[in-house]
C-alpha cells in the first residue's frame, strides 16, 4: 500500500495528527499504530508518550518484573455479583413469568437445579484446573494479549478500547492513575457459546457500552485457552462464560469490586457497571485525596527544604563576605606593618651608614690654613651650617659630611645657585665617580653658597 492509498479523509487526518504529535515521520508507521488500535487517535498517542516515558506497552520487551502477577483481593463480600438469571439477562427476556402454584413450583425447581449444577461445574473445574495448571505456563504474556486482540478485532470489529499491555501491566497502571479496570475473560470453549457470541456482538458493541467503558475505566481482555488468560482467569476464580471483572483500589488494595457473569442486554450491563463504579467511586476518590494531600505536603516540605538550603546558602555567603572582610583587613594591617618595618630598617640602615660613613669624613681645617676655605650649606629645613674644607677635599668627602648631619634629608643633591649647577647626589657618586673630584676642580670658591635639596619632597 502506498502512503495515503486506501485511506478515508478522516483517517487521513487522524494520520496526520498523529504525526504532528509523536513527531513520527513515516507515514506508514503511524497508520500501522493506528489500525492496531481500531483508528483511536487518543489511544495510539497514549501509547507512543508512554513507550518514550520508560513505561510498558503492548509491542514492548516483556521483563520479568511487569510479567509477576500483582496479589488482587478476591473477597465475594466486598463484591457485587451479576448473573444472567437475574433481571436484565438475556436468557430470561422470553422466559414466562411464574404464575399460579404450578408455575411457581417449576420455577423453584428449575432455579435449585441451576444452582446445583452450577456448584458442581465449579468443583469439577476446580479439580481440572488444578491438573492443568502446571500445563499452563506464562511464556509470552504480550504475545497472548496481541493474538486475542487481534483475533477478537476481525470477529467483532465495534467494542472498547482493549489495554495494550499485559494484565499485571493493566494492574499497574490502574493502580498508578486511580481509575477502574475492567477484565474481560473470553472462552471459544464456553458450555453456553451462543452466550458468548451475543454478548460479544451485541452487549460489547452498543455504543452506550462502548462510550462509559472507555470513558470510566481501562479494558484488559484476553483469551483463557492461552495461559495469560488462563492464568488471569484462575485469578479471579471465573466459573462461567462470558465473565467480567471491575477491579479497582480500595484501601491501597487492588480488591475485585464487581463480577459480570452471563450475557446481559446493553442496558443492564451499563446499569450494573454504574452500579458497581457509583458504589466503589468513593474509594477512589479517597485514594485521589489522599495522594494530592500526600503531593501537597510533599510540595510543601520540597519548598521548605529549598527556603532552608537558600536561607543556608544566604547565610554561608554572609559568613563568606565576613570572612573576606576580616582576611581584607588583615591583609592592610599586614602590609601596613610591612610598610612600617620597612622604613624603620631603611631609617636604621641609613642611620647605621651615617655612623659609618662619618669616620670617613675628614676633620675640619683650621681657619689659618692656607688651603682652607669656608662653605656654606642651606638645608631643606632652612638651618645655614659653615665648615671649612681643603681645596683638595673631594666632593665626596662634602656629601659624606652632609649626610651625616641630623638635619640633612636621606636622599638629596648639592647644586650652585647662579649659575646652578649639580655637583653631586648619591646616584652620580655611584654611577660616574664624580665624588673624585676636588672642590678646587669643580670651582667652589671661599664662602660660597651651596644648596641642599631634598630629593623626596
């Protein structure tokens, strides 16, 4: 078949709509998912988001953990129990009603005999189906569900929409998601077969049927000549065919709520269901609340706990900024004190050179001298000092001796004021032994003027 051949435009667009939410390119790929599921939009898309979810579908790999059978209470005082000889069974719309002591005579034995071999049948399939049962081994749950479904769709193609998975799968997710879930045991094998097939051809395609089974509930169904629908069926202890099953959460329990046995008209089915699911809804309802009250609190505690841990957070960044400020301040009291000792070793190692280099410096001539000159110093501070040198005296020797004075600044320089001239400062000592030279050399006559400055003011 080529893409779009065959195809009404209707399921043409329920094609395309599929794609644009599955995001499924092939359109052949997305009509096959389609046909699988009867041409149910809703459904089909269901079970494309729970595949990318992680949860078990139809056409997944079985495992050993979604195979095991979840424990279902099978209480009969916690059930409603429908039959066909009760009011609204097919089988009883022709029967003449009792009338007179003889009528009422026939009805009471024929319903005592009903009732005998009905107790009979189930002890004598007890017995059977415990010969059968090591037989009967699971080997391909999903394998077993897909045959049925497949078979039952080209029997009787108009009924609910069947669960695409196992039935512990079906357990599972009408436990998660709260809602009903209806069993659905079918028997080609059956005592009243033409019970079966009017109930499957008539009950489970009329569409009021159809609507409130997939509107309220989930639809598992399976064949009990395969071994997950024997398996199932010796579950819930089916003793008659057809037979349905409401299974629901009823104190945190999956508890068997209803059992459907016998064919019904369409009516009476969707009355009995109603029946059952009003009876029970309260059960659900309770396990909602509870699980949104459980939701709430549990919201509740998450934004607590994230309040905590951002109040924690808050609080460590304070301690952290604290903790900065401190270091920060330690860090210029450090280099304050640093600093300090700094320029107390440069104070005291100037002071040590002071005393050192004054022994270099050469004594003071006396005035008579006939080399002798006078010169005089203006310090920084504005103090004047007169000392007499020999012309032979080296500039060095004048730098020595101011140095040494208390008043003269650390680093400074000896200039002539007209015309000014550097004579000497402590770099060009080092640097270009210009300290040799004599004061006669450099022209310093007898009382003349010579400048200090201070380099670092």
């Amino acid at each position: 078949m080529n893409n779009g051949d065959s195809l009404t435009n209707e399921q043409t667009e329920k094609v395309l709509q599929f794609q644009d939410v599955t995001g499924i390119e092939d359109i052949n790929v997305s009509r096959d998912v389609l046909i699988r599921h009867q041409w149910n939009l809703e459904v089909a898309i269901q079970e494309q988001l729970n595949i990318r979810e992680g949860r078990p579908s139809m056409f997944a790999s079985s495992s050993t953990d979604s195979n095991r059978l979840p424990q279902v209470v099978n209480d009969r005082f916690l059930q409603q129990i429908f039959s066909a000889h009760m009011p609204g069974g097919r089988s009883n719309l022709n029967d003449e009603v009792p009338s007179g002591f003889t009528g009422f005579f026939r009805y009471v034995v024929r319903f005592v005999v009903q009732l005998c071999y009905s107790t009979i049948s189930s002890i004598v399939m007890t017995f059977v189906n415990l010969v059968k049962s090591d037989n009967q081994i699971v080997t391909d749950p999903l394998g077993d569900v897909a045959n049925f479904i497949t078979a039952y769709n080209e029997k009787y193609p108009v009924h609910p929409v069947f669960y695409q998975g196992t039935y512990a799968q079906a357990l599972n997710d009408a436990k998660r998601e709260l809602k009903f879930l209806l069993i659905y045991l079918h028997s080609e094998a059956a005592v009243h077969q033409a019970d079966v097939q009017s109930f499957c051809s008539q009950t489970l395609s009329d569409p009021n049927v159809v609507d409130y089974i997939n509107q309220n509930m989930f639809f598992w169904a399976c064949d009990v000549a395969s071994p997950e629908g024997y398996r199932v069926s010796q579950s819930v202890m089916t003793r008659a065919y057809p037979v349905m099953v409401l299974i629901g959460l009823r104190a945190n329990k999956m508890v068997i709520m209803g059992r459907f046995e016998g064919d019904c008209v369409a009516e009476e089915f969707v009355r009995r269901l109603q029946a059952v699911v009003n009876e029970n809804e309260i059960w659900l309802n309770q396990a909602r609340s509870d699980r949104l009250e459980r939701s709430f609190t549990q919201s509740l505690r998450q934004q607590q706990d994230e309040a905590y841990e951002e109040s924690l957070r808050a609080d460590e960044e304070k301690e952290r900024q604290k903790q900065f400020e401190r270091e920060e301040i330690m860090r210029v009291q450090r280099a304050e004190e640093d600093e300090r000792q700094a320029e107390e070793d440069r104070k005291n190692a100037i002071a040590r050179m002071k005393i050192d280099l004054a022994e270099t410096v050469p004594t003071e001539p006396s005035a008579e001298h006939s080399d002798s000159i006078s010169v005089v110093f203006k310090l920084p501070n504005g103090a004047r000092v007169e000392r007499r040198f020999l012309r032979t005296n080296s500039l060095k020797d004048v730098y020595s001796y101011i140095f040494c004075h208390p008043s003269s600044p650390d680093e400074f320089e000896i200039t002539t004021n007209f015309p000014k001239r550097v004579l000497c400062t402590k770099d060009s000592l080092d640097v270009t032994n210009s300290g040799s030279k004599t004061l006669a050399e450099v022209d310093i006559k007898n009382r003349e003027v010579l400048f200090v400055n201070d380099l670092n003011a």
